[in-house]
C-alpha cells in the first residue's frame, strides 16, 4: 500500500511544521492505524484523542487538499504529491464499493470538529492553515471567536456551530448535518454534551405571526426520493420541514410578502445588516450593484416605494447575469456542434483518403456527447417594473377608448360593410348588362386558365424574400369575401368564379382597428374598397352617391354624415351621436402595386381620369402593413405603441415619426431576448426604456442603418424622409427621456400626475422639471 | 520614473516582511496620459499594514532612494502618506505606493487606529487583478488608445469627472471587443460605439452593463459610481455623440484650433445642422437624483 511511503513523508513534513507551533506533538511519524493525533486542549469535551476505529466513516470531499498546498514551498510540495496520491487511492476505494464491515478508521479532529475519510486526508488537514490557526487559538485559551456577542448566542459544541437566534439553533439542532455528527459520536462512545439536546420545539415557537404560508408547496423529487417544499412567492425550495419552517418566518419571505400582499407587513432588519451597510461604503463596497444602492438609500428607513425600487434594480440585475449564463450556454453549444461538424467533414474526407489508397478507414468519431441543459430561467417577473407598469397602465387606460366607443364603432362598421355588399352586388348587376362583360366572358371561355393554385405557388417562391408582405397578401385573402381571390398578385385576369363580385371585389379594414390600436383622440375605422380595375374618378363619383343613396334608405338608419374627399380618395362616414365615431373608405386596386409603372400606363391613367396613384398605393400599403403587425402583436407592443403616439402628439421632436415608423420600431424593441425556446416577453416597460435606448444610441443619426420597410419588395428606409435636425431633436429627447425613464421619473414623459408615492421621495423639483421636458422637446 | 520604480524593487525594505511588489495603474497597462508622471505601485506585506509600517517604509525609502540621488538633488525628493500607502515625488514625477497584505489577512479583525482601511486594502489588492487582467485581455492598441481619450475626457469635461479608471478599461475593452464576430474594430469605430454604448445607458442603472471579470459573481462595472454620475456621464456622452454625429471631432477631441466644445449652450456644427439641445442636458442631471433622500 502506498499508504505507508506517503504516512513517512508526511511524517517528515509535519515535523518540519512542528516546530513553528509549541506544544503540537507530532505522531504522524511514528503511527500506525491507532493514535494518529495526541493533541489536549483545554477544551471542556475533549477526551484522550485518537483516532476511532469505527465501522462507519465519513468521506470529506478530498479535493480540498490541493487548497492547503497553495502556499508553501516547493519541497512541502513535492511531499505533499506523495500525499495527494493517497487520497485519491483512498477515495477510488471509496467508490468502488464501500464495505462497511471493514476496519475503517474515522479521523476525527477534535479542534476542528471534522471527520476524514482517509488518515492522508487527515492529515492534510492537520497540517492545513486552518487547523493550525484553530489549534493555535485553542492553544491559547480563546475559548470563542471575539467577533460573536458575549451573550445571548447559541453554540452548538458538537458541531462547533454557532447562532444568534433560537430558531435557527434549532433549525441546525434538527438538521441532518448535526444528526449524523450525533450519530457518529453516538458511535465513538464520546459523550454527547447537554447543551446540543433538541429542545422542546414548543419553547422556541418564534411570536412572529405566519404570512404567506399557503406558497408553500409540497412536492416530491422523483429522482432523490424525497419530499421537498417549494416557495412559489420565494421561488425557493428546501429539504426538510424545519428548514420550511424557518423560512416563512424568516426575513426574506416576510419581506416579499410584504411587497406583494400586504404593505403594513412589519419586517424588522437584522442588526448585522445595518452593519454590513455601513461597512460597504464607496469604492470598497464590492457586493456589486447592490453595494451601490444601498449606500444611496442608507438612512431611509420605511419608504417602502424606495426598497421596491431597489429590489426591482436587483431583479434586473440578476436577469442579466441570467441572460448572460444563458448566452454563454448558448456558445458553447454553437462551439461544439461546430466542431462536431468540422470532425465529420474531416472524418469523410479521411475516409475517401483512405479507401483511395486502400487503407484501412479510420474509426468513426465517437457519438457526440448530449449537450449539457441549458440553464434554469427564473420566470417569475412579477414584480418587475411594478410601479412603471402600473403608471404606464394608467396612462394606456387614458389612451385608450372605452368599450362603448368601440362598439358604437364596430356598429358603424359593420353597416357600412353590409351597404358595401349590397352596392358591390348592384355594381355587378350593372356591369353584367355591359357589352365589355360579355365581351371579356367570350374570352374567358375560348382560354383556359391555369389553375389558381399553381399560380399562387409560383408566387410565393417569388416573394420569398418578402415574406411579411406575402403573409400580409395570405391574411387579406382569408379576411376577404371572395374565395379565389388575392388582393395582391393574381388579378390579372383573376380566375372568375360564381359568386364572384366583377367590380369591387372585396372590402377590408385595415388602420388601427384590427391594429387594436385605437387612440381615444381618434376613433376612426377604416376600410379599404378593392376595386377589380382601376378606379377611375367618375367611378368614385358615381359610387359615393350610390352610398349615399344606400345609407338613406337603410331600414335601421343610423344618423350618419357622409362626406367625400377626392384628392385623399376617401370617402367618410361620420356619426355624431351618441359619441364621435368615423369610418374612413378608401378605393383602391391591387392593379396599382402589380403593373409596371411607364409612361404608357401613366398616360392611360391620365387618360381614364384614373384616381390619385399615390393615394391608392398608400392605401395598398397600409393593408400590408396592418397584415404584418397583427402577425406580431402583443400587449407590450401595443400599449408601448400607443404611449408613444401620444407622445408624438404631445412633444414636437416627436412628431415626425410616422405611425408605421414608430410600429416597426416598437416591434423590434419588443422582440424577446434570450435562447431559451419560450423566453419570456419584455414587459411594456422594458420595451419603453428599449425603444429610448435605441433612439438614443444615436440609431437616428450618422451613419444611420435606416430602417428597411418589411412590407416593400424593394429596400426602403422607412425614416429615410427625416432631416438631419428631426433626427438631432428626437436622438436628444429620447436621450434625456431615457434618463427620466432610468431615474424613475416616468410620469414626465407619460404626462400625467406624479403619482403619490413618488411623492414621499420628495427630492425632486417639482415644479420645474417636468416642463422643461416639454419646452425642450 | 522607471528607474525609480526598479530601484524599489531591488532594495526591498528589511524591517518589513515584503511578499511581493508589483507595478499597477496606468504605468503598467500602458494606457498613461502625457505630462502624468505617476507609476502606482502595489506593496503586499505579509502581515496587516499597520501605520507605523507606513511611516517605516516611507522613511527607508526616502534614505535609498537618495543614497542614489547627488548630494544637491536630494532636497528635490519628497514624500506624503495618503490613505492607503505613501507618495514619493521626485523631479516631478511621482511613484505612489499602496500597501496592502496578503488576501487571507484581511479577514481578520481590524482595528481602525492602528492598521490601514479594509477598503483601501481591498482596493490595493483589486489593482494588482486589474493591472493583470488588462495586461491579458487588452493588449490591441485601439482599446489603450481610447482608454487615453476617455481620461483626456475626465480630466476636461465636467460630465465625465466621476469616472472610476476601472470603468474606463471596462468600457473601452468592451466597446473594442466586445461585437459578434470577435473583431477588434478600429479606433474611430470604438470611439463611436464607446459613445453610443455610454448614451444608450449601459452604465445606468438596471441596464445589462458590464460585468466585472476581476470579481466573483456578477458585479457591475458602474457599480462603483452614485446614480448621480452614473446619469452625468451618460448625460455627457449623450451630447457628444451628437456633436460626433454632426461632424464634431476636433471639438470633441480639442484639437488645435477647434472651438471650445461647450454644454452651455447650443453650437452650430457642419454649416448645416444646429444642435441647439445641448442646453437642456445641463438640467436632467439635477433632477435625477431620486436616490437622494434629505429632500424637502
């Protein structure tokens, strides 16, 4: 056994070491299985000290002595190798099999209170800085450590374990860790002293009453085998019963209580925190960002706004190093399915080598190894941003219509596309007693047409790269009426079914309704006509006296105003009573995005008196990208999106911002972050301080990246028509406005009230501040 | 200066029980400004510095040091203890030595009269990791180049006043490096992104920052700095990126000839384009302070 080389030179060695320290008698040297130490302290529980023969033993994690090597010189070193050799023999035996009938020896230092596993580790930890400082203070008389309180502490002898509160002695007097010491002493025949017996649990019920208890859940671990008790509110978990116990009276639950349930929840603060706050001033107080917050908030006892702000800082800060792991997770992968890849074409190539020179291949690359899990994602953001969540909740509530309006809406639109359908059926009536009709039908009849499907495919293979707007061109064709049709590309000539309408072929909303955008300053629907032709200006005429005429002799007339507007193609349809409702129709034709604009079209256009071509387009593009929002809505990006609407209202650096500007840049502020399959989204919150992130990283200025418009087939800068000076002034204001939005000033930007608990802070002027936001802007 | 320091750490002081010395700081990182001529250097004793080890190293040295020194020369040298160590000044140039201990040591109990600060301990021992992790991860000679300009800018511009040095390294290695292909981008790039990274907020709080590599966990790099110049100097970044965008190098830079760059008012830049905004970012630094409780 290398056992014995390795106990002389650790012999060797501890004498060396003896001799720095008085009164340690070395028996390393000279011992066999028994008395490895003889080492008297004046301690009170200390007997004769030996090594135990015993069955039982307990393996420390060996590992550790590469730790006391750190300091010594080179030849310690060198003596020390033989004996990290040995713990390793020793733990190998420990894991191929552990016999507990066999002579096993616990190494139990009594100064440290630490068992060994093996007479090398033991050793090692004799002669560690650890003990040695340990058995130095023993040596001079110190009975306890002079940080702890004279009185009023609990020590646990055994385990040379103390603590300052009742409860947790008694979490530790009932825990695993000190039942098998009492075990292992049980088993050594040493005296257990008095001091260590459990209490009676009643004495030491704590007079703190229990909150949040029912958190608590109970669940069973498949693959330990034991029952453990999860805090959903704490998102934590815990082995055993006391430690639960423990905590839903402990400090950290009450807290969390407090913040979520009840805020007149009491929460004392331990003394040693005060201390520690105290200590951790200025550059020394490295506990990070916490250290930083703390100092700014020491002296502030009860604002309870003030640690909710500080604790959703923390969250924050404990997400992004939680992104952060993710990320690095995220490479990791990437860097080994990489390599995996590599060793693959390497192999092929190898293997085509060597069948050329008719060697023998080599082996295949072994299976690649199953990744390692990604890392748990805390979900629970519930408290996040709570304060700006619910400002920006009020301000959203202002923003947004109430359910009446949008019924009387809805109601309005619903009538002006029941009058559309029965005109459009009118208009084919007509158009079917023309000679153009029976001439275009004489044709269709003589050509066959390819199938619609075969056409659409060979579209989508076209529009591969424009996939937002396709999509849109999908959406519309579900929403529309007509079966076969496709508002974008298959027009011409459109495969004609049945009920097919010949002049107008569908009506669609599009705008901020289905948007769910509605702003309550502007409650418009709007509905684009599709025309099969383009519609000429005489066919705008004609059509909006034909609505006219339909809206009066509706049976369930509802008082409506119609207007008309050539230049803007619209036609409006107003209702006054009982609140201000407004449904825009725009005439348009999907001809207009399809042909190839030259000078011939443009002539017959001018010719046939045919509507504003801008206007019509714009209408074609306000379908697509009414198509591409909705596949990417969610609530973030709504009400982010509102917010920042009205704040383009309100501050004129702002105003130059289209809606579909804003919309595209909302949405890419509100996409979500992380690797993991389902990352969770970005609250409205963080999609706002987002969105003035971007700004203000000087998005808008040199050198701008522009913003390609999904919904185009070519590349267009959809902020391309600002100037220089619009982008100065809005980088500027969404500069300072990220700043408000950090230093938790929210409500400035929002325009409205502070609310009442920013109040209490009441460091901030008032009065001054939030207008030289908006004179600035 | 570089003889001063070599000449310390060949005379190594006997009454003191010395386990190391290294250079740290700006000397040693290569990132020093013209006309600072200061080397830091780092002193680990092998026991709690107590003030009276100060005052003895100190005094030694001064002895050494001008043993080296002709006779007249010798009342130019001189030297003042500062919290965490001492300065020896000589012909200008100055060496400042922190004294510090061995990591374990400072666990244990300090007594506030007698020994020097934990903080400055602490402090002394972070320098050494920091000199060590720039050395190691910051070697392109774009990151030292923007490490200069930034503590230009912290020695000229109001805004930038508070920033930790540690900070800079941080933020110029992260703005240089710190991309999606790995490339070290070139100086005017970094100098831009360093702008744009500052405006966009990432030294404030709650934002994803920089983590500190030279500590455990997951530590801030502003976490050094009060949200008042946290907020200052995005403030400042703020507008000289849009004097930047605008064409505003050489006023940026102060480079000869160049107008004064100002926070006061706003400035005309390129014929074109005013930027008359700069005004207003003298006020949100006042307002936001909301950490700050003695208010009315």
């Amino acid at each position: 056994m290398s056992y014995w080389g390795s106990s002389s030179a650790g012999g060797t060695y501890s004498k060396a070491k003896n001799s720095l320290i008085p009164g340690y008698n070395p028996a390393g040297s000279s011992a066999a299985n028994t008395s490895y130490v003889t080492y008297s302290t004046s301690n009170t529980t200390s007997t004769p000290n030996v090594s135990y023969p015993s069955a039982s033993t307990y393996s420390k994690p060996t590992g550790k002595v590469t730790y006391y090597t750190q300091d010594w010189n080179q030849i310690k070193q060198a003596q020390y190798k033989a004996t990290g050799r040995v713990t390793t023999g020793g733990r190998n035996r420990g894991r191929g099999g552990y016999n507990p009938s066999s002579a096993q020896t616990v190494h139990y230092c009594e100064i440290c209170k630490i068992t060994c596993g093996t007479a090398a580790t033991y050793k090692a930890h004799i002669d560690g800085s650890k003990h040695l400082k340990k058995a130095a203070k023993a040596e001079q008389g110190v009975e306890s450590d002079p940080k702890l309180p004279k009185s009023g502490f609990y020590k646990c002898v055994l385990c040379d374990i103390t603590s300052t509160t009742g409860e947790a002695f008694q979490a530790h007097i009932k825990g695993s860790k000190h039942d098998k010491k009492v075990q292992l002493h049980k088993r050594l025949g040493k005296p257990i002293p008095d001091n260590i017996t459990p209490a009676n649990p009643e004495e030491s019920t704590s007079k703190v009453e229990k909150v949040g208890e029912e958190f608590v859940e109970t669940k069973y671990d498949s693959t330990t085998k034991r029952t453990i008790f999860f805090c959903s509110m704490c998102n934590c978990s815990f082995m055993d019963a006391t430690a639960k116990e423990f905590h839903i009276q402990g400090r950290r639950h009450r807290l969390e209580y407090k913040k979520r349930y009840d805020k007149t929840l009491k929460v004392d603060m331990p003394a040693s925190k005060r201390q520690k706050m105290a200590h951790s001033s200025g550059r020394g107080g490295r506990g990070g960002y916490r250290g930083g917050a703390k100092r700014a908030d020491s002296g502030m006892e009860d604002s309870s706004y003030n640690e909710i702000w500080e604790a959703e800082q923390r969250q924050l800060e404990s997400e992004w190093s939680q992104y952060r792991e993710e990320e690095r997770w995220y490479r990791y992968i990437e860097g080994i399915k990489r390599q995996e890849e590599e060793h693959r074409q390497w192999y092929i190539q190898e293997r085509q080598r060597c069948e050329r020179l008719g060697i023998a291949p080599p082996p295949p690359p072994p299976r690649p190894r199953p990744p390692p899990p990604p890392p748990a994602r805390d979900n629970s953001r519930k408290l996040l941003n709570n304060h700006d969540t619910t400002l920006i909740h009020t301000k959203h509530s202002q923003l947004q219509p109430s359910k009446t309006e949008i019924a009387e809406l809805e109601k309005l639109m619903k009538l002006t596309e029941d009058t559309l359908e029965l005109i459009s059926e009118e208009l084919d009536q007509e158009y079917i007693q023309t000679p153009e009709y029976k001439e275009w039908k004489a044709k269709i009849t003589a050509t066959d047409y390819p199938d619609a499907s075969e056409d659409k495919a060979e579209e989508d293979t076209d529009q591969a790269e424009d996939q937002a707007a396709d999509k849109a061109v999908e959406g519309a064709t579900d929403a529309g009426e007509t079966d076969e049709m496709d508002v974008e590309e298959t027009i011409v000539p459109p495969v004609i079914a049945e009920d097919d309408h010949l002049v107008i072929k569908s009506c669609i909303r599009i705008g901020d309704l289905p948007k769910h955008s509605i702003m309550k300053s502007k409650i418009e629907g709007v509905l684009a006509v599709f025309c099969v032709k383009k519609p000429t200006i005489d066919f705008f005429e004609k059509f909006y006296m034909k609505l006219k005429k339909k809206f009066a002799e509706t049976e369930n007339a509802l008082d409506v105003v119609l207007a008309s507007d050539i230049s803007d193609v619209a036609i409006y349809v107003k209702r006054i009573e009982p609140v201000s409702v407004e449904v825009k129709i725009h005439l348009t034709s999907a001809l207009f995005r399809e042909e190839e604009v030259n000078d011939v079209v443009l002539a017959e256009e001018r010719k046939n008196r045919v509507l504003d071509r801008k206007s019509c387009l714009s209408v074609l593009a306000l379908l697509r990208q009414t198509k591409w929002f909705e596949s990417r809505m969610s609530v973030s990006l709504i009400v982010v999106l509102q917010l920042l609407k009205d704040l383009s209202k309100r501050i004129p650096a702002w105003s130059p911002l289209s809606t579909w500007s804003l919309e595209l840049i909302v949405e890419r502020c509100a996409r979500t972050k992380g690797y993991s399959s389902q990352p969770p989204q970005f609250s409205p919150p963080e999609v706002l301080r987002r969105v003035f992130e971007l700004f203000a990283s000087g998005f808008l200025l040199l050198n701008s990246p522009g913003l390609n418009d999904p919904c185009e087939k070519e590349p267009v800068d959809v902020l391309g028509y600002l100037s220089s000076q619009e982008r100065e002034d809005l980088t500027a204001s969404a500069q300072y406005a990220l700043r408000l939005v950090v230093y938790n000033q929210l409500y400035k930007i929002l325009g409205i009230a502070q609310p009442p608990a920013l109040k209490n802070l009441g460091q901030i002027p008032r009065a001054a501040a939030p207008s030289s936001f908006k004179q600035r802007g | 200066m570089t003889s001063i320091v070599d000449t310390l750490v060949v005379s190594p002081v006997p009454e003191v029980d010395i386990e190391e010395m290294r250079v740290v700081g700006s000397f040693k990182k290569g990132t020093i400004l013209a006309g600072h001529k200061t080397a830091d250097i780092v002193l680990i004793i092998k026991h709690l510095p107590t003030l009276e080890d100060i005052t003895n190293i100190q005094n030694l040295m001064k002895e050494k040091m001008n043993a080296q020194q002709p006779e007249k020369e010798r009342k130019k040298a001189t030297t003042k203890s500062h919290e965490s160590g001492f300065s020896y000044t000589f012909n200008g140039s100055t060496l400042n030595v922190f004294v510090t201990t061995l990591p374990n040591n400072t666990k244990e109990t300090i007594d506030p009269e007698k020994h020097l600060k934990l903080e400055n301990l602490k402090n002394s021992l972070a320098a050494i990791r920091h000199a060590r992790w720039f050395e190691e991860n910051a070697y392109q000679s774009s990151i030292r180049i923007l490490v200069r300009i930034l503590k230009d800018f912290k020695k000229r511009i109001p805004f930038f006043k508070n920033v930790n040095p540690w900070t800079i390294d941080l933020l110029a290695h992260h703005a240089a490096v710190a991309n999606t292909n790995g490339n070290t981008l070139s100086v005017p790039q970094v100098f831009r992104r360093c702008l744009q990274l500052l405006a966009a907020g990432i030294l404030l709080p709650g934002s994803a920052s920089i983590s500190d590599p030279c500590e455990p966990g997951f530590v801030k790099a502003h976490s050094f700095m009060s949200y008042e110049h946290q907020d200052e100097l995005a403030c400042g970044a703020q507008t000289l990126l849009r004097a930047l965008s605008h064409g505003g190098y050489k006023e940026i830079l102060a480079m000869k000839g160049a107008r004064k760059i100002t926070f006061e008012s706003a400035v005309m830049f390129d014929g074109i384009i005013v930027t008359p905004s700069k005004l207003a970012y003298e006020k949100p630094a006042e307002p936001a302070e909301p950490m700050e409780t003695n208010g009315s």
